[in-house]
C-alpha cells in the first residue's frame, strides 16, 4: 500500500476516533478512544516527516501540516487531561 494511502487512513482515523469515543457512555472510553486518535496523529506526524525525507513535499508545506499535527495532539492532550479530573 502507497504512502499517500496509510496517511489519508492516519488522519482519517483521529476525528473517526474521536467521534467514537465522544459516542460511549464513560469518561473512560472517550479517553481510551482519544489516546488511540493520538496514536493515528503519531503515525501521520512520521509519515509527514517521511515524506518530507522522500522530498515528495514542498518545505512550506510540510511545516504547516507539522505544525497542525502538534497542534492538534496538544488540544487531545488538554482534553484528556480534563477528563482525568471526571474520572
């Protein structure tokens, strides 16, 4: 399977999961589920730094998409942090 198909399954995978964990009945799933969204993210954050390598990506453009990618991991971060003072 190409590249560009793992990272199109990486990132659709993060709103998928989150979506589901904010879809179960506990505190607990939602954060199980959001660690997995951050596992998806950690894989596409390594696939934008393989491409980068690969020069299949604009510099410009892959400083964007890491960025967003930090970004991103930060607000799972401070929402399961916030959810660990529910339980």
């Amino acid at each position: 399977m190409g590249l560009t198909s793992q990272m199109r399954r990486s990132a659709a995978s993060v709103p998928t999961n989150i979506a589901e964990g904010c879809g179960r009945d506990s505190i607990p799933d939602l954060k199980r589920f959001l660690i997995i969204a951050s596992g998806s993210l950690a894989e596409l954050h390594y696939q934008l730094i393989l491409s980068d390598d690969l020069n299949y990506l604009i510099n410009s453009d892959f400083e964007e998409l890491i960025n967003e990618a930090v970004q991103i991991k930060k607000m799972i971060y401070t929402y399961i942090e916030k959810l660990s003072a529910y339980g």
